[in-house]
C-alpha cells in the first residue's frame, strides 16, 4: 500500500468525534457548530432537490455558484474576480486545498508550511511530492517570525501554504504579515495557497483581509473558502477555489480527477445563502463571540490559563499553565475516555514537538453543552492534574 497513507493515524477529528458518540461525551473537539445554519438555506437545497436536475454539474461548478462566489467577494473583501474564470467549486475546501497543492508542486519542489498547522497540508504536499519547510508561529501573539520566514525560503520553493483566521491557534495573520509573505512570494515566484475558511468567523470587530487583495499577489494566490463555514453546515462540503486564469486551469484538472462535481443541489444551497446581507454575518459573528466569551469566562473560573481567540471556533488552553502536568494527548484522552469531554489537542497541528501543551476547545456549541463540558473539563483537571 501507499506508505504515507498507510503511516498515516486516523485524523484526530474523527478519532475524538467518534469516542465522543461511542461514549456519549460532551463533544468540544471537531469543529462543527451545534445548531444548522438558517432554515432558508435548506428550503433552498430542499427546492433546489426536487425542481431541478440532480445529474452531473458542469466540472468547475454551477454558474450561479461561481457568480454568487465572485459576487460575494467583491461586496466583503474587494476582490475583483472573473467568477467564468478564476472561480471552481470544489466537494470542501479540503478538496480545494489538495487541488491547489497538486496543480502547484512537482516532485522535489519545496513547500512552506506554517506550524501550528491544519492536519491535511503536510501529507498533501508530501503525496504530491514536496518536501515541507516549516515557520512556527509561537503563542501568545502567533505573529509571523520575519528571520524564520526568510530562512525557510530556498531556491526549491515553490508554494507557502497559510491559513488565516488560523485553526487552532485562533488568531489572524495581520496585514503586516501577510505583506511579509508576499514580498518574499514576490520576489522568489512562489504561490501562496490560502485556505481562508474562517474569514466570516472574527472577532472583537477583527476583519479577515485575503492574501488576493495584497499588492503583486493577484496572480500567485489560491484564495479557498468554505460554504460549510460560513453557514454553519460543515456537512455540506461546498468549497470555493479562486485564483488567475493561469493557476485555475491547472488546479481544475487537478479538480476533475479528485471529484469532478460537487453536487448540484447543494451547490444552489450555498449560492443562495452567498446573497446573504452583512446583517446575517454580523449576527453569526456575534453569536460564536458570544459562546467564546462564555466558554473563555467558565474555564477561566475553573482555574483553566485561555489563550486569546480573534477568529475562528475556537479557544485553546495551555495545560501547564493550568496546572496540568499530563502531555494534551494523553490528557485528552483521558478527558473523554474517563470523563466524557472531547477537545482536541495540539500535537497533530505541529511536525515535531509543539511549544507547550495545549487543548483546543469548541465553543460552536449551546450555552448548556458549553456549561457541562467545563464542568467535566474541571473535573479531569482536579483528577488528572
Ligand atoms: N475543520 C475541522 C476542525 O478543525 C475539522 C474538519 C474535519 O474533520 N475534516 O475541527
């Protein structure tokens, strides 16, 4: 079999969502909100299922799609894209990502990755052949170290991989910093590849500002957004890849053969929801902050040191500073195993060891689930400490 596959563990999402349902645990781990999105968008799947075709979209997405796409970030972010040409629709940004990765890299080619770091990036590089260089962002601020971002460019780069707002760590790459990237980027011909997923999900009036809006980087950019997240129906897997006409061509073949479409009804689903006005993003933004701040508020009573979280679902907490002698993995573990709470710890975000021990924390969830998981967190924290 494939040795990097067959290496490979089971993604620590479905590991901790799959105890959390064999246990019934309290499940602050994988990254889904509690609650659906708006009932509208599933009127509009559900109309969209029984009045219109259910065969075979065109392979790079329903035109209504691809517009709403472009459309929609024209109003939110000032890109100009040319949705008959710049804009794919992919089965999840997961498979946007992988697309962008494969069209990019040819074997030996080099890739930066930014540690902490989403679980898929690496085993997509390498599977396509790259070699991964890494930049670790380091708490509490989780900026881009400049010397560090240099010296992982070489001659062999041929891509950087970001993420921003960024799972786990929560914060955003600042304008500053993405001038940084992109000044290297510009000055060595590499790609950036930005899974922007979490652009909707800020906080404390942050905005998320696109790689594809920084000077020089229009043409050398893979903007990936997720309709999942924006909606609040990550089981939806609609994904959003933008880039040049010259980068699309490529990453649509790439596209072709890893799923072809993405089905049609739900396609129609998200371009609806696309149309949304600001008032529906406000409102989701102030909801999750508002879960964050009850969660932030409950574990730091419980005696539990809080990272701060300017994006994204979620909040992490570093175990030492709590108290917590445990590594996150085996205190995870435990949480759920013994006392029927699931997170997710940081381990899997990092190549080699990361720089303290932390756990991740969802907070997409109701007050109620929100309120027993820190009772049950408190609990493993008095036990396991
Ligand atoms: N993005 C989700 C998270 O970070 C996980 C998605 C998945 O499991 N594929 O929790």
């Amino acid at each position: 079999m494939n040795r990097l596959y067959a290496g490979l563990p089971r993604t620590i999402f479905d590991v901790m969502s799959g105890l959390a349902r064999e246990l019934s645990a309290v499940n602050l781990g994988q990254g889904f909100p509690e609650e659906d999105g708006p009932a509208d968008l599933k009127e509009a799947v559900a109309r969209a299922t029984l009045e219109h075709s259910n065969q075979y979209p065109p392979m790079m997405g329903l035109p209504a799609l691809r517009e709403a796409v472009a459309e929609h970030y024209r109003r939110f972010q000032g890109v100009d894209l040319d949705w008959a040409r710049e804009v794919t629709i992919t089965s999840g940004a997961t498979e946007a990502i992988a697309a962008a990765i494969l069209a990019t890299l040819n074997p030996g080619d080099e890739a930066i990755l930014v540690e902490p770091m989403y679980d898929a990036y690496r085993p997509l590089v390498e599977r396509a052949g790259g070699v991964a260089r890494y930049v670790r962002l380091s708490p509490p601020d989780w900026r881009i170290p400049r010397d560090a971002l240099k010296a992982a460019f070489s001659e062999k780069t041929r891509a950087i991989v970001l993420n921003s707002p960024v799972n786990p760590s929560a914060s955003l790459l600042v304008r500053a910093d993405l001038e940084a990237i992109a000044e290297e980027c510009i000055a060595r011909n590499v790609i950036a590849i930005c899974d922007e997923v979490w652009e909707h999900v800020t906080f404390d009036g942050g905005r998320h500002v696109s790689m594809l809006a920084i000077p020089g980087m229009r043409e050398r950019t893979f903007k990936i957004g997720s309709a999942g997240k924006m909606f609040s129906m990550t089981g939806w897997k609609v994904g959003f890849l933008c880039a040049a006409p010259a980068l699309t061509e490529v990453a649509a073949k790439a596209h072709q053969f890893l799923t072809f479409t993405t089905p049609p009804n739900l396609q129609m689903g998200a371009a609806y929801g696309l149309k949304k006005g600001e008032d529906y993003f406000v409102a989701m933004r102030a909801g999750f902050q508002r879960s964050r701040d009850r969660l932030a508020q409950a574990l730091t009573q419980a005696g539990f040191a809080v990272l701060p979280c300017a994006g994204t679902y979620f909040l992490n907490i570093d175990l030492a500073r709590s108290g917590i002698a445990l590594d996150a993995e085996d205190f995870a573990l435990r949480a759920v195993k013994e006392h029927g709470v699931a997170s997710i710890p940081l381990t899997p975000f990092y190549a080699g060891a990361p720089p303290a021990q932390m756990l991740r924390l969802c907070f997409a969830k109701r007050d109620e689930t929100l309120d027993r998981g820190v009772e049950r967190l408190a609990a493993a924290r008095r036990t396991l400490a």
